[in-house]
C-alpha cells in the first residue's frame, strides 16, 4: 500500500437511536502520522463499515482547520499549549509516537551508512557545510568514502510540527541554530528549497543526487530513502528503529504539560533516538456535532486499543497503556455534547 498516495476519503453511514444517520468524520493536519492513520481508517472501515476522511496538510493547516470548524479533528505535532486550549475551548491528546529522521540521497551509500551529530546537522542546515566531504562530516565518518559533491537542502515549506520537533531539536543541540533560526512550526530557512508535507520532502529527496531533508521515519522506508545513524545525547550512536524511539519515550512525564504536551527531543539515554516526537489529536470539549466528535473518539479508542500491532509494523511507538486510560478518562469528563453527557464513557 502507497501511503502518501492513498486517498482515504470515504463517508460512513450508522445506525444511531434506532434510526439511519449519515455521520461525515474528517479530519486535517499532520502528515507526520498519515500512514499509520490510513492504515488504522482501512482496517476500522473493514471491521465497522465507518470511514473517516483525512485530509494530510501539515499541522498548521490542521490547527487553522479545527479552529475554524471546518473539521471534525485536527491533528499536530506541535502541541498547543494550556492556554491557547483553553481559549479554543479544545482537548488534547496524542495518538502515536515516532521517529524524525535525516533522509540522504549520496551515491554509494546505503541507509544507516551515514553517520552525523546533532550540530554537524545543524551546521548543514544554516548552510555553513556545504559539501559531503566536509571536515567535520569526515570526522563521524572515517573509513568511509564521501564525494566531493554539493549538498542540497530540502525543508517543509509548510507549517509543520515535524519541522518543529526537528528544529526544537536543532535549538537544544546548536546554540547558533537557537540564536539564528530557532524553534517554530515554520521558520527562516537559511537555505534550501521547500517542499510541501513529509511526501513532499521525501519526492524532492528521492530525485535529488547529493540531498538531504528530514522525515518521519515510515516516508524514509516507504520511499526507500537513504536515512542517518545519529550521535545521541549520551554520545552513543543509534539507528532509527522502534527500539531506539521507545527509548527516547520511555521516561516522558506526560501529565506534566497541559493537553499531553511533552516533546521528545534530546532525550537522555544510551540508546535514545534524539528525534522522537508525539503526534497530537484537537476536538473541541464542546463540539457543534456531538455526533461526529463521538464517533471520532469510538476510533480513536478502537486504535488505541486494535491498532498497536499496524503502528509497530510502521515502526510508529503505541501510546502506553496507563497513559491511554488517563487520556479515555479525560475524554469521559471533559468532551460532552449541548446536555452536558459524555461523548464517550470509560468501558475498562
């Protein structure tokens, strides 16, 4: 299956209080999650006959769409922070975990051959290594052979929670990259091309001799793409693997930020990936159609529950299961139609 081809549009119609009702559940934003989301959407619709539209368009679109209710639910991987929730009058929670990577097109190397350190990334970006055989690439990489060719940039040109965990990252890593460029779901680019949601980054990569970007992990193998090895915060040199990103999340304190919000960067650890990240799910507490937002949250629920294995097989990392019980709590308490009933009741 072609995840960044899929076209996951499909009504479901269910039957509600004895009654035929036409439920239209959409969502928009972040194209960090999108192949397991259309994974999960294909197997859901198998089992229950209900569908789900999912548009992928960066996480700032998909926070621009659900606060214009446009959409059922917005999905980021920028969390939004206490206050600007409660303002919106929103929930929020995260739904998977998984891996930013650096993707490389280098002739002659095959993935995870490449190996580089946060400022070594950091320097490429604000464009001050401009070739593959600079010193300071050379140095992570003695024995291996590096071409004298040009790097190309490729970033997001959209707004983009996967440009803002990895430029968060960049900031902890690069006190130049703070200073200069900083952490945000869009920044200034010192340099390189733009290109739009994580298809996008990883086409321009794939056609790109001598390029490089970064992605969520499951476009890098999805596309076959050539990917780095990283010096982590421990200074041991990891692979991306589930195992690696399980790492990184493994001490997150979850309750410790407002709507879940705790980013995964430069995690301590021997075996950290230091690009993990969270992707986050916005609906209002209050929603103008309690109906969808229900049905929303039945497959969310069902994901959290059926959809473990479809996520480790994309080498996303499932939420734990004590955190998704306090998620499944919150929803019971705080998500409720005009009456004030929950949307959802807690069955565990």
């Amino acid at each position: 299956m072609n995840f960044t081809k899929l076209a996951l549009m499909a009504t479901a119609a269910v039957a509600m209080s004895g009654a035929a009702h036409a439920i239209d559940i959409s969502g928009a934003g972040a194209t960090f999650p999108y192949p397991v989301y259309a994974k999960w959407a294909d197997a859901y619709k198998k089992e229950t006959g209900n569908g789900m539209n999912y548009q992928s368009i960066g996480s700032g679109g998909g926070i621009k769409q659900i606060k214009a209710r446009t959409v059922t639910f917005g999905a980021t991987d920028a969390p939004l922070p206490g206050k600007e929730l409660d303002e919106s009058g929103l929930a929020q929670f995260p739904m998977v975990m998984g891996g930013i990577v650096p993707v490389v097109n280098i002739e002659g190397l095959k993935p995870g051959e490449l190996v580089l350190d946060g400022p070594t990334v950091a320097a490429i970006f604000l464009g001050q290594i401009k070739k593959w055989d600079d010193p300071a690439i050379a140095k992570l990489n003695a024995g291996l052979k590096l071409p004298s060719r040009a790097i190309a940039l490729v970033h997001r040109s959209d707004g983009s929670g996967t440009t803002y965990n990895f430029t968060y990252y960049l900031s902890e890593v690069s006190p130049e990259w703070k200073t200069k460029v900083g952490t945000n779901t869009a920044v200034q680019w010192p340099a390189g091309i733009g290109a739009k949601g994580n298809e996008g980054v990883a086409n321009n990569v794939a056609q790109t001799k001598g390029s490089i970007g970064y992605v969520e992990y499951a476009y890098a193998k999805q596309n076959k793409l050539g990917y780095t090895r990283m010096v982590n915060k421990a200074g041991k040199t990891v692979l991306p693997t589930i195992k690696t990103f399980q790492a990184a999340a493994a001490n997150a304190d979850w309750k410790s930020q407002p709507g879940y919000g705790v980013i995964l960067a430069n995690q301590a650890g021997d075996q950290s990936w230091p690009m993990t990240a969270a992707t986050w799910i916005l609906l209002y507490k209050k929603p103008a159609d309690a109906v969808a937002t229900g049905e929303a949250l039945k497959f969310f629920g069902w994901a959290y529950a059926k959809g473990t294995t479809m996520a480790q097989d994309l080498d996303y990392v499932p939420m734990p299961a004590n955190v998704v019980a306090d998620i499944q709590k919150m929803w019971s308490s705080e998500v409720k139609d005009a009456s004030g009933k929950p949307l959802y009741a807690v069955t565990h």
